[in-house]
C-alpha cells in the first residue's frame, strides 16, 4: 500500500511542476509583450517630441517671413487686419437657428400674440420653402 501512495504522490507532484511551468512561460511571454509595448511606446513618444520640435523650427516667425519674401510675388500675400478676425459668437446664426417671426405664426391660423401654449401654434408644421437649393442659410443681423 505504501508503493501505490508514492505513485500517487509523484505524479501530483509532476502535475503540479507541469501547472507550475505553463503559469511560469505564461508570465514570461506576458513580461516579454509589456516590455515590447513599453518600447513601442517610448518610440511614439520620441517621434511626438521630434514632430513637435520639427513643427517649431517650420514655424518660427522669421523664417515664415523671409519665405514669405522670397515668394511674395507669386503668393500676393496681404497682411491681415486686426478687425478682420471675430470670436464664433459674433457670426450669425444659421436661417434654421432663427427665432420664427410673428408674420409667419398669422400664415399658420396662430394670433401673434399667442405664445407656444396655444394648440393651434405647437402643431402648426413650419411652411416649405419654394425652392431649398437657392435658401440663403445665413440670416442677417447685426453682430453682438
């Protein structure tokens, strides 16, 4: 009885070497892909830093202005003026974006005094344009 016990013994220790030695190559190939993803992303990270330093010796002013120089006859290049240049919130709002005027509400049987309470006034479908491609998608008005 004692020999059968050792058997038994002996194959779970083999069994648990050969479990011991998958977790372990397991590990190993893991360690292996970390370490290629870290060089992968120390590479990208380098080229962000040479494109960045290539990006500010492209820009720098006084290059762009001896090109601008050198091609200024074929470019006719103007400077820009300082009034020229607005903030997104001083543009006007799109034809779509445009509060519906009270003329448009008496075409669709509303009062023009009726707020958006009415029935009448909520179910109204807005009025189709004649001819869409020649709509003008900016409304006027003046800036803020």
């Amino acid at each position: 009885m004692l020999r059968t016990f050792d058997v038994v013994l002996i194959g779970i220790m083999t069994a648990a070497a050969a479990v011991t030695y998958t977790i372990k190559h397991r590990a190993e190939l893991k360690l292996e892909e970390v370490h290629r993803l870290e060089s992968e992303i120390k590479l990208e990270k380098d080229t962000i830093d040479l494109l960045k330093a290539d990006w500010a010796l492209q820009s720098q002013p006084n290059r762009l202005e001896r090109l601008v120089n050198a091609y200024n006859d074929e470019l006719k290049l103007q400077p820009t003026d300082s009034t020229a240049l607005v903030h997104l919130r001083e543009l006007p709002m799109l034809k779509s974006q445009a509060p519906v005027p009270a003329t448009t509400e008496a075409k669709n049987g509303a009062k023009p005094g009726a707020g958006a309470g009415t029935a009448v006034a909520a179910k109204a479908p807005p009025a189709p344009a004649a001819r869409p491609e020649e709509e003008d998608l900016m409304s006027t008005g003046s800036v803020e």
